[in-house]
C-alpha cells in the first residue's frame, strides 16, 4: 500500500500545493470529495479518464494516512 504514496506529489505552483495526482490538476481533495458525495470510482474515472483506478486508491489512502495520524482532542459539548 505504501507505493500508492508514490502516486501522489506536491507542488507550490499547482493548487497551492495541495496534494495532487502526478502531472494532473486533480487533487486528492477532489478525489474523495466526489466519493464522499456518492460518486462511484467507476464514474469518476469516466468523468476522468486521464485517471488510474490507482489513482482513487491513491488518494483515498493518503486520505487515510492522514487521518489516523491525526491528533484527537477531547470534545466538549456545546
């Protein structure tokens, strides 16, 4: 799973330097935006066929790796 890291780059000049698909202006963001919204990967490579299904792989686990190294703090109710 750790080589679908290499799947994805950072660049200051491109969206700021968000996370993104190699040589594409396609965002992890974007990526699991679409899936969080209910599209299919199927759709989304079809409304992005210059994407790999690893692609959405890709981002769905930098996604994760982000998420279970992530600091959690106690939530006071409002």
């Amino acid at each position: 799973m750790e080589d679908l890291l290499k799947r994805i780059t950072f660049n200051k000049a491109v969206l700021g330097g968000k996370p993104l698909i190699p040589d594409l202006r396609i965002s992890v963001e974007m990526i699991v935006e679409l899936l969080a919204k209910g599209a299919t990967p199927q759709e989304i490579l079809e409304d992005f066929p210059e994407l790999d299904p690893a692609d959405i792989l890709a981002a769905l686990f930098y996604a994760y790796q982000m998420l279970s190294s992530e600091t959690i703090y106690e939530r006071i109710a409002a």
